[in-house]
C-alpha cells in the first residue's frame, strides 16, 4: 500500500493517472477505500482513484519544491491576525468609525412601511417556490417587521432590509435541511450568529433559499431538489452553490442574500445572475451555526445589488464571536463609512490577460472594458502577469476534499444512497487523500499566500480577476455526458475562483455587462488579508459609473 502512494509521489510529476502503472492503481482501488471506513461507488471508483492522484501528485510537487523539512501548519486565523496587525498588510488607510447607521441606503424600509414592503416581498417571493426559496418564514417576517415599524428604525442600521438565507444557516426550532436527503426534517437547536447579527440590525429574513447538496456545485445542480434556474433565462444555470441567494437577489425579491464561499459559491452566482457578491477575508465572519462543507475554506459571504449594501452587511456581521473560536479578533470597522472617497490613492494590478488563458473572447472583451472603466474612475492600473491558478486549485482540492470526506463519511459508509451521485462521487475522492498530504497542504498555504502577494499584489490594493472563464452555459450543457466530463466541466467553472479560497484572501464579485447569449457576467476584485475597505470603495466607484447591477431579469413567466 505504502510502495503504490510513494509511487504516486515519483511517478506522478504532471498529474498524470495515466503514468501510475496498473498494479499500482489497482492497490489504490482495492485498499485505499476500506482503510478510508467507506465503500467506494463501484461505477466511478476508477475514477475516484485518477481524481485522488491528481490532487496528491500536484501537493507532492509543491511540497517538495516549497516547504521545509521543519515548516509547521500555522493555524490560518493567526496569518489573518497577523495580517491584521501588520502595517503592511493592508495598503490603505483604515476608514473611519462613524456608526453604521448614518450610512442611508434606498434599499432599507422607511419608518412605517416594513410591513406593507415585506407583505409584498413574501407574496412576490412565492412564484418562486423551488427556484429561488424552499421555505418561505412569513409568520416570523412580519413579525420582525411589526418590530423595525414599532421603533422606528431610527435605532436599527438595517432596518427593514429584507434579507433571505441559504438553507444551510440554523435557526433555532427551524428546519435547516443543507439542499440534501440526508438532512431532510432536520431541526436546529442553534441560530447562527451571522443570522443572530443581521436580527439584531434590523434585517428581515424572508426565508431559505435553494443551493446546491451540501454545498457542492458550482452551476448550482442539486440532485434532490432540482436545478438551479437562471433569472434571466430558465434554460440556463444560476451558479453555484449559493444558487436561490442570486436568484433572489437578481429578481429583487430581497435586497440582499446570505451565502457561503468555499471554491467560489458566493462569487459565481453573483457574476452569473447579474448581481453583488463579497467573498470576506478567511474568518472574518463567524462560521458558528452554519454547515460545514470545508472548516478550513468555508466563507460566510453575501449577495446584494451594490458594494454598498455589501458593505453595510459586512459591517453588522463581522467580528470576535465567542462561539466561533477562528472567527477573527479584529473589530468589526464601518466599510460604508469611507466608500464615497475618491479611489486615486488605490491601485488595481490588471493581468495582461491573452487568447491562451481561460477565457472565452467574449469575457475577455468584457473584462478589458470593465479594467479601463476601473482606470476612469480614478483608479491607478498596474500591469502584472496572469496568475497560474491550476496548481493552488488543486492544493484547495486537497483540503476540501479530506475534510469534506471527514464530515461525511460516517453518512457514506451509513446511508450512501441518500447522496446525490455528482456529490457522493466527490466525497468520496477525499477518502483516498493521505494525511500527509492533507497536512503539507495545510504547510503550504502561508507560503503560497506570501509567493502570491509577492507576485501579483506587491504595491497594489486590488487584483483584477475574471469570476466565470465563459458565457453562463445552459443546464444541458453541464449535464450532458459522462459523470467524469460533467465533473470537469465543473472545475472549469471554477477556475478563477477556488484559489483565492486556498489563500484566504477576500474577493468582491461585481457586473460587467452581457454576453452574447443575453446574460450577465462578472469580474472580481482579490484584496490583501482584511483589505475589504479598499474593494468596496474601488466596487463603489465602478458602479457609480455603470449601470450593470442595476438591470433586472423579465418576470418569472406563469
């Protein structure tokens, strides 16, 4: 067992299964998975096996080329709190501290007016029963909403947003049900605390929303519960996993939405339904109460038409939670404070993007547009190489696919037919991972973090990244083929997305016009550790001189 990983390690130099001889992909196939305490899916085990090598001969490469014999996996919460407190961690200025609740926004309800706008809210949010929301809380909302209209909402910073939820946050005494079988009926004993803040601030949470099984695609396909639709087109994908908070936010059922990122769930809907998304810093928000897909990468993000509401909810939401012990010490600062500064002082590191990246001619075109309206909106714009992604992807891979396969495989060896294929399939591939390799990737991601910012963000605020390498595709095309084929289609999706996740850095997902099929597409803007202000300021000013984020799709057809 131990000579055919070891062969992995030497034979596999390019990530090629193909390389590994027979014998040894056959002790991998027929050891690996009982010592993993689950049985593999006979029909996509070979598979499983190719994935697996994939993964760990591109952590053995790293590995050997970067790291240490005595290099230790420094908890990722202390490189954010070191970030923190190093003055060169952040380039800009810190903003100032005014409260959040000076900050207007036309998206909050007046005095008086929560309970008519929610009535409204919840009555246009049931068309879209199974494709945006699974669950409506009407009782609960206008509850809140009798609330923010008794005082006032003169106190609140949020008062009277309505606000919807991915159905993988807990509320106590609600069902939480994770977009799965396995969860189905299930009841949380616990509110998460991000839902707890956004109560707290006066939001008014219309309901869950759809997303994809356990958190786990990025088109927003969900076996049990069926896709994710496109606003703008039914024929098309909504992305993913976060799929029913870009519905909601594009069809303005809600002004904003509460998601996850773990490879790019939050910024992948955003570009794809024509909205807002905010990847935070890693740990910025506290995880206490909401599923787990991958500890280590998982993000608390939201979805809302402009920079600024993200910003506003970043701002109620971020910050110590004695439950959450990752979460990041730093107080909470008011983004929206400074967002209406010039954005002279900032600078966007634009990579001379060519015809041999990922990317589609069309995006490229949208994205050349959306960098020099950047450049006019006063930014500085830096040239830097285009990053090579491939290598800290399959890095994320490893940790996501070890720990989702620690979460899950109690559920596998127990009831395997209750996941979906697509989802069972990747599961199933972090069984075979070593914990060596786990854990050198877990070593190599301060050491990439610092080659990355060394490399592309030296003296800049900003990188300037696609979020989609391609015009949104239709649902058949993602689910056409061989489940290996769909499957690939799906790390293509991803591409631009899933290494800032490795890195931990935060990533603001904004709109940049249509592509030829007549939907919305995106870039993002990566930031330092804990440089959020930067990117809603830098969000803010684009948008003023655009109007992409404010179109909306047709109505939903009877």
């Amino acid at each position: 067992m131990t000579e055919a990983v070891d062969e992995v390690s030497r034979e596999h130099t390019a990530g090629n299964p193909q390389a590994l001889p027979a014998a040894g992909r056959q002790a991998l196939a027929e050891w690996l998975p009982p010592l993993a305490g689950a049985p593999l899916n006979e029909a996509s085990r070979d598979e499983a096996v190719d994935g697996a090598i994939r993964v760990m001969a591109a952590v053995h490469n790293a590995a050997h080329r970067d790291l240490h014999w005595n290099t230790v996996a420094v908890p990722f919460d202390r490189v954010v709190e070191q970030a923190a407190g190093d003055a060169g961690g952040v380039r800009t200025p810190s903003l100032n501290t005014t409260p959040a609740a000076s900050v207007a926004s036309p998206t909050i309800a007046s005095s008086g007016e929560a309970m008519r706008a929610t009535r409204a809210r919840l009555a246009a949010a049931a068309g879209y029963t199974g494709t945006a929301f699974v669950r409506l809380r009407e009782t609960q909302a206008m509850q809140a909403a009798a609330d923010v209209d008794r005082l006032g909402g003169a106190a609140l910073p949020l008062a009277g947003m309505p606000i919807a939820h991915k159905d993988m946050f807990a509320r106590a005494g609600e069902l939480s049900e994770c977009g799965s079988r396995v969860r189905a009926g299930h009841i949380a004993s616990e509110t998460a605390t991000v839902l707890a803040r956004l109560d707290a601030a006066g939001a008014i949470d219309l309901g869950a929303l759809h997303m994809a099984e356990f958190a786990m695609s990025p088109t927003g396909f969900n076996a049990q519960l069926g896709h994710g639709r496109n606003p703008w087109s039914q024929d098309h994908v909504s992305g993913g996993s976060s799929s029913g908070s870009g519905v909601a936010v594009a069809a303005r059922l809600v002004a904003a939405a509460l998601g996850s990122d773990t490879g790019g769930s939050v910024r992948l809907p955003a570009a794809i339904c024509g909205v807002t998304g905010i990847k935070p810093t890693q740990h910025r928000v506290s995880v206490a109460g909401v599923m787990p897909l991958s500890p280590s990468l998982d993000c608390v993000g939201f979805l809302a038409t402009t920079a600024r509401d993200c910003a506003r909810l970043l701002t109620v939401t971020a910050g110590a939670d004695e439950n959450d012990p990752l979460c990041c010490r730093e107080p909470a600062q008011d983004y929206a404070a400074g967002i209406e500064r010039p954005v002279h002082d900032l600078v966007v590191a634009v990579p001379a993007f060519g015809k041999n990246d990922p990317l589609s001619d069309e995006v490229l075109q949208l994205l050349n547009a959306a960098s020099e309206t950047l450049a006019r909106a006063g930014a500085q714009v830096v040239r830097v190489p285009v990053p090579d992604l491939t290598e800290l992807g399959l890095l994320a891979n490893a940790v996501l696919g070890a720990e989702a396969a620690s979460l899950h495989a109690t559920g596998l060896a127990s009831y395997p037919e209750a996941y979906g294929a697509q989802v069972r399939r990747r599961i199933e591939r972090g069984l075979l991972y070593p914990a060596t390799r786990y854990l050198d990737a877990l070593r190599l991601r301060p050491v990439m973090l610092q080659q990355f910012l060394a490399a592309y963000l030296p003296q800049a605020d900003a990188l300037f990244l696609p979020v989609l390498p391609y015009a949104v595709p239709t649902i058949a095309a993602t689910t056409r083929g061989t489940e290996l084929e769909i499957e690939q289609h799906f790390g293509g999706m991803s591409y631009w997305t899933r290494a800032i996740n490795y890195l931990g850095l935060p990533a603001l997902a904004l709109p940049m016009g249509f592509t030829g099929n007549g939907l919305p597409n995106g870039f993002q803007l990566v930031g330092r550790l804990n440089g959020e202000a930067a990117l809603f300021r830098l969000g803010h000013q684009y948008q003023r001189l655009t109007d992409w984020h404010a179109r909306t799709p047709p109505p939903l057809a009877a």
